[in-house]
C-alpha cells in the first residue's frame, strides 16, 4: 500500500517534468471536451466531435469511444465532463483525457450526453481517422480494416490522406480496399469509380469479392458490366488461390507424413523388417522434447527459444538408442521371418506405449511452441503458418542429409549394397549384421526427430504413434521399398491427394478414398511407385 | 465334396476328441448354469455363461485366422473386419427386432435413426427384420469382401507383408466409414440396446444358455470343417502354397485360387463367430474393427500354435482367460503382458503351445511318423530379406 503511493507520487512528479508541453495542449482538449455539457443538441455534439477530430491528437479516441458507447456524463453543478463506465446510485468518474480517477458522485448529480446512430457513425469515423494517424502500425492496420470491412464515403478524406503518409505496405493496401469501396459508393466521377474497380480487381481478396457483388446489384449501365467482369475475373482468381491453398495443406501434410515414414523407410527397404513399433519411436521424440521443455521451464525459461534445438539431438540419441536395443534384443533373431517381426515389434509398440502411459499418464502433456515458430503470414491469398512451414522445410533437410548419408558415405554405400543383394554384400566382407544394427539405428533417430517436430502440431501423448503407423506405411508401400525417393513422392503425393480430396467427400471420407486408392494401387504395382527391378522370383 | 472324402476316410482321434469335447461343454456349461442349484459346486453362473460364450467365439475366430495364416501362409491383420462385419448383420438384426419398444417409439427406424432425424429406412437396412435374411448376409457380407479383396490382391500377387499391410488397412477404412454417423450404422455408438433374439428375452439365461450353446455348436463346426478342409488333398496344396508358393505354381497349380478359397472360408467363419459374439455381448460398435482387434488375433494364434486345429482355440482362451484375470487383478500392466507375450511367443515359443508340446511328444516317441503340418518356419532366411539385385 505504502509503496504503491509512493510509486504513483513518483509518477506524478516524472509526469510534471513533461508538463509544461503536454499542458498546453490538454488544455485546449480539455476546452473542446468540456463543450459537450454545454451542448443543445445532436447537431452541435457531432460540430464538437469534429472538431476533436481535426485535432489529430490521438489521446481524445478514448472520450469519443466513450462517448459512442453513451457513458460520457457531465456535472450538473459544475458542467464539468467525465467518462463514466460504470453503474449504479453512486459511479465512479474518470478524467476524459488522462483516464485518471477523479472522485465519485450520485447518479442524480450527473448528466449524459445523448446520442443517436447517426452520431455513432460519425464517431466512429473520427476515430477510424483518428487511429489511421496513429504511430502503431498494427492500430493502423485495425483501422484500415474496420473501415475496409464497412465502407463510408464520410471517412474518404481521411483515408486518402492517411494513404499519402502511409509507410507500410500492409496498412497502405487495406487503405486502398477501403478507399476504392467508398468511392464505389459515393458520388464521385464515373472516372474514379472505374478506377476503383479496377483497385479492387487488383486486390482480389473475398472482402472486394463480396462487396462487388452487393455493389454490382445495384448499379447500373457501363458499371454494372464492369462490376460483373471484375467479379468473374476475382472468382477465377480466387479459385486458383484456393487451389494454391490446397497444395499448400497437401504439401504441409505430405511433409508430415514424410517424417513420420522416412525412418520406416530405411528399415524396411534396406532390412525387410516390419517394424510396427516406429510411431512409437516417434513418441518417443515428442516426449523427450516434452521432457526438455519442462526443464527448461523450470531452471532456465530464456532457452525456451531454442528448446527444439536442444531436443533435436536428444530425441534422436533416446530413439535410436531404443532402436538399437529392440534390434539387438529381439529383431535380430527374427531376421528372414517378416511376419514374425511384425507381431513381435507390434508387442514392443504395446510395452513402450504403456511403459509412457506409467510414466507420464494417460493424458496430454503441453509442448508449446517456441514464439519463432508461432503465428502465420500470408503469401498473395493463402494463409501460412510459421510452424507449417518450418515443419515443411525441417522435413526436406533431414530427406536432403539421409540422401546425403545414403550416396556420399562409406555407411550409406554398404546399406544400398545389402538392401540390394545380401549375400553378395556379404561375400564382399560388409558386415551385415553391424549394418543392419546402425541401420535400424538411423531409422530409429530419424523417427525420433520427426517426433520434435510432430510435438508441434500433434497431441503428445503416448496414442501419438498409433495415428501415424499405418499412415506412414502406406507411404512406404506406395512410394515402393528401399527407394528414398519414392518416400519422398509418395509422401507429397498421397498428401496433396487427400487434402484435394477433402472439400468434396469430407475428412474422414477422403481418408477412407485414399486407403482404398492404396489397395488398389497395390494390386496394380505390387512393389510400389519406384520399385527397385530385379530378376527373382520371390523376393 | 472335401466333406464326404474327409468323413470316408474318418476324424482322426484328436479331432474327434475335440470335436467331442466341445460338444460336451456346449450341452454340460448350459445344464449345469440352469438346472444345477447356484449353491452347488459345479453351478456355472450367468456371467461366466456370457464370459465363456465369448471366448468361444473368440476361439472361432481365431480358427478361422489359422486356416488363412497356419495352413496358407496368409498373415491377415484385418480378420477383426470379417469378425465385426458379421457382428453387425447380426446386430442389424436386433435393432430391427427392437421394434417400437426404442427410446423414441418408432416401429421401423431404430433410435439413431430417429435421433439423426431420418425419414426413413436407408436401403441397405431392408430385409434385415428377418432371421433368415441376417443370417444370409453374416455369410454373404464377410465373405463376398473376402472374395472381392482376396480376387484382387492374390491374382496380382500381393504377398507377405505387402499383403498384412493392406488388409490392415482395410479394417482400419471400414473403421472410418463405421465411425460416421452418415453411413446408417450408428456411427460412434454403434448397436446396442438389443431386446429379443428369435422371439426369445435376450437378457433371459435361458437365451443366453442356448447362445452358449449355439457357439460351441459353431465352434465344432469349424473345427470339423478345418480338419476336412486341411486334412484334404486340397489342405495338402494349401501348405505348398504356404511352403514355396512358386514351386507350385510351376508344378501347374494356381495358387491364387487356393488362397481365395481358403480366405473365404475363414471370412465367413469369422462373420459367424461375430455374429454369435454380438448378442452375448449386446453391443457392436466400430471400434471393433480397430486394427489393434485383428492383431491381437494374431497373437491368440501364434500361442496356441498355428499350423494346428486344436492351438488356436487353446490360444484364444489362454490369452482371453489371461485377460480377464489381468486386467481385474492388475489392470496397469495388461498390456506389458499381452506386448511380452507377442515378443516372447515369436522369439521362444513360434510352433505356438500345441507345436511345441507335439514336437516334444514326437521326440519322446520316434517311432511314430512326423505330422505334416509341423513346418511353420517361414522360408530361409536371406530369400524372403534380400532384395534382388537393382537394374542401373
């Protein structure tokens, strides 16, 4: 309490440094403001509105706010002016500048200021114009969207001369949408409404799309045709932007599924294991990014930027070291024996979901995302999110290192030549079972990262593998077995298919349509997209 | 055909036993539960009568995946599909019997019909009021998909793991298509709230004797015909599939055919013994295709030991029996048991209980010739793992 006076004394006496300035034009603010207990009527509230308006001084938003929202009140003893928020016998007033405190009274003492729509409306453009000057360029862009979203030809001066100082792109084309939608409804030259069509041509987005259409039903003559080809020409390209959406949740979900298959990838191309137990591996990451977060949280929060980097190598080192041990302990006993290893691996995926099940419960755990990751931009009309895209390009640069590790090192080299043919690989003095050990490894810590990064956007809890299992199968089957590639087309394909497939048949349908399309497709090329060719009968 | 040769040259005496056995159980289980006062010793009560039931059917099914798996070489991870395909035309059924004492009254439209706001009865839904036509569709439905899937998938040589993979997902598509409410078959909830079966109280422990009693009918059944079928000239060319299916092939034999036939078979085992384990259990809901379910199935087999008659249905009630004790006694870790058990059985155990207990009972007497049906190791190791070598 002591402190807190002492703190506000110290303010005041900071604020009184600036005082001399701030003072002399408050006063005038004030002067103006104070008109409104005087006022008679409708007509000289708004010639008082207007004029704080022509202040330019974006302090008075808050009593014009105030005022639309009817809770501006004056005394009756002393026609002094307050906002008044609240109600009730006695309410508490507050200053229409500062915003501070200033007393309580009865509500029999005070009077409001009334006002009418049409006020509201006028109000409401001095503040679009008032906030359009302002030095935030996000309470701009608010401004502008306002106003985009509901045109007014009284706002037009305001707008045009916001646009002349506009600096930021952004703000600046929102301005033009609004601008070119009240000159559309205003009564200016015919000239410079064929210019604003075009405007809004240009922009393209659905806002000019709607409000072409409301304007193209009532105009008439050589604009209504205008109006009409620019919406035919808005339509066209808005669907292509839909489109380009579409690709770019397909691709978005194709790189997920990519991560969630690459590891599988390896080991069932290069060894011909089934390893039912990968999404697990996959969990596996996310909850060690879990686990690392949580650290971080608690002994050192400002590393929570760089918590995925730190859980990278980690995830990578707990998965693969699982893998290693379920390799050595029980798939290397099965080797030759597919079917044997699929129920055994499925029986180690049961074990470890229910050993984190145990550990952590059955619950979500909360994986945030580091703030770089967070938000979304927008590229023409297609909104993207950061971590999409992150996600995306993280999913390219681990396929780019393992083709990297795959045709570049002495490992990769004697990986291709035992998935290829193993006794020759053999016969040649590679040690097969090393390989397949750091193979299963490899494939192991690939599923590990792809759980850092699935942390992202999926749930972690210790069902996340199961979802993924079968999709990443399929990716493998489809895109063909020992061929990275394949993955890799597969992957992007089935997943700008299903996304293509959604708006017609529904989520779960154009799942369903994609899992039949797999069947099929097996049926017709057994070994998948890029099979690799050979001679033998049995394989 | 296969029927009258087998019953010709005779059961063989463990088949006989079983078949007798579970005969016995099918009449002893239901007598003792009604007739035997609840205070006597050997009085079975209700819910074992339902529990058992159960994993009759189970065991049914689990014969019908060792037909496919044990005799063919075929691993299905999607029988759980046939299973609860048949399960649901015996659930449409009893929605259908239901009639008007439904939630909402209406005589022909079954409550989530009438929750949804349907007008009327989708078409796939005719018929379904009467016995005889359920009873066609539990056989035509899991066996005609078999058929339709089966057709398909052998012809182009799908084989291995390739195949276990797409009849994964094909259980886990019907999964989907089950779980929306627009398909007509109660989405999320599936059937349930059933009241009579063939006119008779389905909450009565007489009808759920009789129920107990019909599948342990079943399951003879099957095991008659699995025996007749693998004790066959045909049985024979089914395990040459399994063994080098190419060699049989060159030999002249289509091997395509004999998979089918053996894969819709065992569907519509399957859809019988889904359509007996509907009523005991008085739900069908789509979580029953999980592909979870059928992998489970799998491993039921491969403890009892597949490759044998009498393994799967040993397995099937172990492995549930086991379950129901676990998951009352310590339901933390049933899954650590069922995950070791699938690891355990495949290192240790891959003849299954039966495999292993006859190889030893032929170790400790030579002199009697070797069975057949013992070879279930897959083909040499490096064949099925190495890829041929890649055309650059």
């Amino acid at each position: 309490m002591y402190r807190k006076s002492i703190l506000a004394l110290l303010t005041i006496w900071c604020l009184s440094l600036f005082a001399p300035v701030a003072n002399a034009q408050d006063a005038d603010l004030q002067a103006i403001i104070q008109k409104f207990a005087t006022s008679k009527n409708f007509n000289q509230t708004k010639a008082i509105v207007t004029e704080l308006a022509e202040t330019g001084d974006a302090s008075v938003a808050g009593v014009l706010n105030a005022l639309s929202d009817g809770s501006v009140y004056f005394r009756k003893s002393d026609n002094q002016v307050f906002v008044v928020p609240g109600s009730g016998k006695t309410l508490e007033l507050f200053d229409p500048l500062t915003g501070e405190a200033a007393g309580e009274a009865g509500k029999r003492d005070l009077k409001k200021v009334k006002v009418n729509n049409a006020l509201r409306r006028s109000i409401r453009d001095a503040i679009g114009g008032l906030t359009l000057a302002s030095e935030n360029p996000s309470v701009r862009l608010t401004a502008a969207n306002t106003l985009a979203a509901n045109p007014d030809v009284e706002a037009l001066p305001a707008i045009e001369a916001a646009l002349e100082r506009e600096t930021d792109d952004t703000v600046a084309k929102r301005l033009r949408q609004a601008q070119a939608s009240a000159i559309l409804i205003s009564d200016r030259s015919l000239e410079d409404k064929t210019n604003a069509v075009n405007v809004m041509t240009a922009l393209g987005n659905r806002e000019a799309l709607a409000f072409l259409t409301r304007f193209e039903a009532q105009a008439d003559g050589e604009l209504k045709t205008l109006a009409a080809r620019a919406i035919t020409k808005i339509e066209k390209n808005l669907k292509l932007w839909g489109m380009g959406q579409n690709v770019w949740y397909g691709v978005s979900l194709g790189s997920v599924l990519l991560l969630a298959a690459i590891g599988l990838a390896i080991t069932f191309g290069v060894m011909g294991v089934i390893n039912m137990a990968h999404g697990e591996m996959v969990m596996l990451g996310a909850y060690t990014t879990y686990l690392v977060q949580e650290i971080i949280r608690n002994s050192m929060p400002e590393l929570m930027d760089w918590s995925l980097l730190i859980a990278l190598p980690l995830a990578f080192m707990v998965s693969a070291l699982v893998g290693l041990v379920l390799e050595r302990g029980v798939i290397r006993f099965l080797y030759g024996r597919p079917l044997e290893t699929l129920l055994a691996t499925w029986g180690v995926s049961l074990i470890l979901q229910q050993a984190v099940r145990t550990l952590f419960g059955p619950s979500n755990q909360e994986v945030s995302n580091p703030s770089w990751m967070s938000g979304a931009f927008e590229l023409g009309q297609i909104t993207i999110t950061w971590n999409r895209l992150y996600i995306l390009i993280f999913a390219l640069c681990v396929f780019a290192v393992l083709l990297w590790a795959f045709n570049k090192t002495s490992l990769g080299l004697q990986m291709r030549a035992v998935t290829q043919n193993r006794r020759m690989a053999s016969a040649m003095g590679i040690r097969t079972p090393w390989v397949d050990a750091l193979t299963f490894m490899l494939g192991s810590g690939i599923a590990g990262i792809a759980g850092v990064a699935l942390s992202q956007i999926d749930n972690v809890s210790p069902n996340l593998g199961q979802s993924y299992i079968i999709d990443s199968f399929m990716v493998v089957v489809f895109g063909g077995v020992g061929n990275l590639w394949g993955t890799l087309v597969g992957a992007l394909s089935l997943g700008v298919f299903n996304k293509f497939l959604e708006p017609y048949a529904g989520a779960v349908l154009g799942k369903i349509l994609v899992l039949v399309f797999i069947i099929l497709f097996i049926q017709k090329k057994p070994r998948g997209l890029f099979a690799l060719k050979g001679r033998a009968i049995e394989t | 055909m296969i029927l009258t040769h087998f019953l010709k040259k005779g059961l063989t005496w463990p088949i006989t036993l079983t078949i007798l056995i579970i005969l016995a159980i099918a009449v002893a289980v239901p007598f003792s539960n009604l007739y035997l006062d609840p205070a006597h010793p050997l009085h079975v009560p209700n819910h074992l009568v339902g529990l058992f039931g159960k994993y009759l059917t189970y065991a049914l099914l689990a014969l019908a995946l060792d037909l496919v798996w044990g005799y063919c070489g075929i691993l299905s991870l999607g029988h759980g599909a046939f299973f609860a395909l048949g399960g649901y035309a015996m659930g449409m059924y009893l929605m259908r019997q239901i009639g008007s004492r439904g939630v909402y009254g209406d005589p022909v439209l079954p409550d989530f019909m009438v929750f949804l706001n349907w007008q009327e009865l989708p078409w796939f839904w005719y018929g379904f009021d009467q016995f005889w036509f359920a009873a066609l569709m539990i056989i035509l439905v899991p066996g005609g998909l078999a058929f339709i899937f089966g057709w398909f998938a052998f012809r182009s040589r799908v084989t291995g793991v390739y195949l276990s993979i797409i009849t994964q997902a094909m259980t886990y598509a019907l999964l989907l298509a089950f779980f929306r409410n627009d398909m007509g078959f109660g989405g999320n909830n599936g059937l349930t709230d059933f009241k009579d079966i063939l006119g008779y109280d389905i909450q009565a422990s007489t009808t759920r004797a009789g129920l107990f009693s019909a599948s342990a009918i079943a399951l003879a059944l099957g095991v008659l015909i699995t025996a007749a079928i693998t004790g066959s000239q045909f049985g024979k060319l089914m395990i040459a599939v399994r063994d080098a299916e190419s060699r049989t092939r060159f030999l002249g034999y289509r091997p395509e055919m004999v998979k089918l036939f053996a894969f819709v078979v065992s569907a519509i085992m399957a859809g019988i013994a889904g359509a007996l384990y509907v009523p005991q259990v008085g739900i069908i809901n789509p979580g029953e295709f999980a592909p979870a379910n059928s992998i489970e199935v799998v491993v039921w087999t491969a403890v009892g030991g597949r490759g044998t008659i009498i393994g799967p249905i040993i397995g099937a009630l172990v492995v549930n029996g086991g379950k129901s004790w676990f998951t009352g006694a310590f339901p933390e870790y049933w899954l650590f048991a069922l995950g070791g058990l699938f690891v355990l059985v495949t290192l240790l155990l891959p003849k299954g209980i039966v495999g292993t207990v006859r190889d030893g009972w032929a170790k400790l007497r030579p002199a009697k010739q070797a069975p057949i049906e013992s070879d279930t190791t897959q083909k040499p190791a490096d064949q099925a793992n190495s890829q041929p070598q890649a055309a650059e």
